[in-house]
C-alpha cells in the first residue's frame, strides 16, 4: 500500500493503492438531517465486490461498523432505512460505516442469475464480499484518520446474518462484535429445500394456490385467540408451546368464511410441520412459527399486487444457485425431488451455509466451531423473531445449541455468544402489521459495545412495541435463550424456563 493519505483529506483518499482493489471515487457529502458530513469512498474489490465506505468528517468515535446485505444481495443498497443492513444506523452514532453488494450486481434481491456458470461470484456472496469490505475499510480508516479504528462491528439481517455467522466461524479476527440476526444459515436447506416445500404444499392440481390471502386472517384470529397474550394483543411468546391444531378450523359441511376446506387445512397441516422425506424424517428443522400469520401476505400468500416473496426466492436459488450446473429459467420449484436434489447441493452448501441440518442424524453442524472467534475475544450476539414465516426460527436455536456442544456447554458458550428470541417479530422486523416490533424496536448495538468494550454481558434485550404515530405499544424484556420472561411483581424478570 502506498503511503496514507493526510489525515482529514477526503480527496486523497482515491489515490490510494490496496490490493486487488479499484478506489473510483472519494468527495465529501455535507450534513443532510440525521447524518452528519462524512467523506464518501465508493470501490470494487476484483473482481466485482462493490462497496462504500462513509467517514465521519467530525466526530468519530473511534470505531468502525460494516453491514451485509439481504436475500441475493446485487446492490449497493447505501442508504437502507431503519437499523437492518443499514449502514447509516453506525454513521449517525459517530462509526466510519460500510457496505457492500455481495460480489455482484442484480435487479433486487430474488435476482439469482449472476451466479449461472460463476463460481467465482457464488464465493464472493457466501463468504468472500465481507471480509474483503473490511479488510478495504480499515484501510480507509487508518488512511483517513490517522491511526486504526479502536473496535471493529458488524451487523447484518437474512443473508447479512448469515454472513454475520460466517464471519465468526470463518474469519473470527475481522470483528470485535457481530450482530447475526434472523440468520439464513443453511441456504440449501432452507430456501431449496423448505421453501420448495412450502410453495408446493400451496399449489393445486390447477397450479394455483390453495391458500390465499383473505383467508389468512381467519388462521391469525384463531392462533392468537389460543396462544397469543391478552396484553400484547396476540403476541405468541413461543411457538414451541402453542398447542393450535389446523383441525379446529376444518369445515364439517359447507366451505364458509369461518373455517377452511380440507384442502386449506392440509396446507397448513404442511407449513406448520415443516419438510419431510417420504419416510416422515424432517429435512429442516420446524416449519413455519405459531404466530407468524399476520407477516404470511408479504411473504407466503400476497401482499396486495406483489406476489408472494417466498416463491420468487425459491424460484431463482433453484434455478440458478442452488446446483452445479444451474438447470436454468424452464426449472419449477414443483420440480424439486426431496428424494434426490438435497445431496445434489451438497457442493453449494459448503460454499453458502455457515450451519447446515443434517436429516440422517437430526443434527445441526456449523461450519467451523468458535474457538478461534472466543480466543480472539470476539462477541456474538444473534436475534431471531418466534414470528417470522421466511427464514424460520427453528433453525437459529438448533445452531445456537449445536455451538454450546462444541463449545463445552451453555455456560461456556455464554461468555463468548448468546442468543435471543422475540415474540412474534416478523422477518428482520420487516413486517409491523402484527403484534411484533420493527427493526429499531429492540438495540442489539448498544448492548454489544457494553459486552465488548466493558465485559457486560446482555441478559436481556428490551424490546418495544410503537404505534405509526411513535407513541409505545408495550415493552417487555428478551432474555438470552435459554431464559425466559417470567412474572415478577408488576413485571417480567428473566428466569429459567
């Protein structure tokens, strides 16, 4: 690398030589509401990871804050709202941010058809994009200031908390901290295999879904009305304990709207369950949460005149991510044999998974253990919502309990990586039309800095339910799984299940 350009001049920071990296512009961008003036350093590191770099012109903090990206990622998506692969969620609290478009460009997030004949550019998205982003930045930062950043963070959501887990079992010295949340962990089992699952378990004879929307606030009324809290207004605390059975709503004459056709009812029957191969052996772990029904339009069903996303994501993996060679655009996910096309991933998902589900052994097997991420004194916090429908939550707690066994159990793995369940957060806190919280309505950054910077390890989240006009709902506490709410006074504490 050629010598650091002067502190502070934004400029000079495009004339820098790091390798295998293409610096194509740096210009200061003034304050614009929330953000204050940063120097803005886009890039691409060989052969096509695109990524931006924005430096605090006054007022860092001393630290440096990268984010991944959701779903097949394919843009530079800078200024994402809320705090869910946004960047600008560390620019405002004073960090040098970054992000990256996964090692490729697309139309939007189901887009998968970079990866036909791309070996290359599957790497980049499963493992390569991140750490080379940081690596890129902490130059930058040095560059820039002067000296290094003091603490390194990272936080991503879907595919970013895949990558977030991928980081702490692959490349454990890149962050102090890491925030992994709603992780897609095991992309082959997940989004070939359960989402294939799911579409075909809603697709007639006439190849048009059984299920559809109108008829899921029929489902929601009668799942919150058994498990869901009076209180939070619905809210199923743990889908595990939800005692509902899709029988209960079956017809027993005529089809009305207040019960469902055998054929309804068998959906549901599938969805709840999860994947099975022609033996009943489970191919994922859980299906589709207790509790998640009100999210099931935008991701399952139909949002309005969106289509469901769910399919569209399923459709593009396995045409053109999911297996060497790809099959191409004529593949319908009715096609997928969960007889034979699960081993058929098996190459893709030591590129993609960072944990993948093992149906022979009921196991979940990470892709590397902690041990080197715990002796670097690396944090790991991750999050799932119990209400989300698309990247299911069973999955997050199965890796969480596989990495307690490698670690030499819970208590051990406790000091280096905890993780907490929300009641009836929709995906990323995506959706709000439920009972469940926003991206923002829970602070996973601030309880990180404490763990890594001053040894307080989080016990609880807190999480908070607003309304559109901002004024709070509820509030209630998460605790570190294993732990859960428990009543104490007027309250809830934290206590043993």
């Amino acid at each position: 690398m050629a010598a650091p350009a002067l502190a502070g001049e934004c400029g000079a920071l495009a004339s820098l030589k790091i390798e295998a990296v293409n610096l194509h512009s740096a210009a200061e961008v003034p304050a614009s509401g929330d953000l204050p003036a940063y120097c803005r350093v886009l890039g691409t590191v060989r052969p096509a990871i695109s990524f931006e770099v924005r430096l605090p012109l006054q007022n860092w903090n001393g630290k440096y804050y990268g984010t991944g990206c959701g779903g097949f990622c394919g843009t530079l998506n800078s200024d994402a709202p809320g705090f869910t692969n946004a960047m600008n969620y560390g620019l405002r609290r004073g960090y040098a941010a970054s992000t990256m478009d996964g090692g490729h460009w697309g139309t939007g997030s189901v887009d998968g058809r970079w990866a036909v004949g791309d070996l290359v550019a599957r790497m980049d998205w499963g493992q390569r994009a991140v750490t080379e982003t940081a690596r890129v930045s902490k130059v930058l930062v040095r560059a820039f200031y002067d000296r290094p950043q003091a603490k390194s963070y990272f936080a991503g959501c879907s595919t970013g908390g895949r990558m977030a887990a991928m980081e702490a079992l692959k490349y454990p010295k890149d962050f102090d901290g890491i925030i992994s949340g709603a992780p897609a962990l095991d992309y082959t089992g997940l989004v070939a295999t359960t989402f294939a699952w799911v579409t075909k378990a809603n697709t007639g004879a006439d190849g048009k879904p059984i299920l559809t929307t109108p008829r899921v606030r029929l489902v929601a009324d009668a799942v919150a009305a058994a498990c869901g809290s009076e209180g939070n207004k619905g809210l199923v605390a743990d889908p595990r304990q939800c005692g509902f059975k899709p029988s209960s709503l079956r017809c027993t004459g005529e089809t009305s709207d207040t019960c469902l056709s055998e054929a309804e009812a068998g959906v549901l029957e599938k969805w709840y369950a999860g994947p099975t191969d022609a033996a009943g052996r489970a191919l994922y772990p859980g299906g589709i949460p207790l509790g998640s029904e009100a999210h099931w339009p935008r991701w399952l069903t139909g949002l309005g005149n969106a289509p469901a996303i769910l399919p569209l994501f399923s459709a593009d993996f396995l045409r053109y991510m999911a297996f060497w060679p790809s099959p191409g655009p004529a593949y319908r996910v009715v096609d997928f044999d969960f007889a034979a096309d699960p081993a058929r991933m098996a190459p893709q998902a030591q590129i993609y998974n960072a944990a993948t589900y093992h149906p022979a052994t009921a196991t979940v097997r990470p892709a590397a253990d902690l041990a080197a991420f715990r002796d670097a004194g690396g944090k790991l916090l991750i999050y799932h919502g119990w209400g989300d429908p698309l990247v299911t939550p069973f999955m997050s707690v199965a890796f969480y309990e596989a990495l307690a066994k490698g670690a030499g159990g819970p208590e051990a793995l406790a000091r280096t990586a905890r993780l907490f369940m929300v009641p009836g957060m929709d995906h990323c806190g995506i959706g709000t039309e439920g009972p469940g919280i926003s991206d923002t309505g829970i602070d996973p950054l601030t309880a990180l800095e404490r763990w890594v910077e001053a040894g307080e390890a989080p016990r609880e989240l807190v999480a908070t339910k607003r309304d559109a006009a901002g004024a709070v709902q509820w509030s209630r506490p998460v605790c570190a799984y294993p732990q859960v709410p428990r009543a104490d006074g007027a309250g809830l504490t934290c206590a043993a299940p």
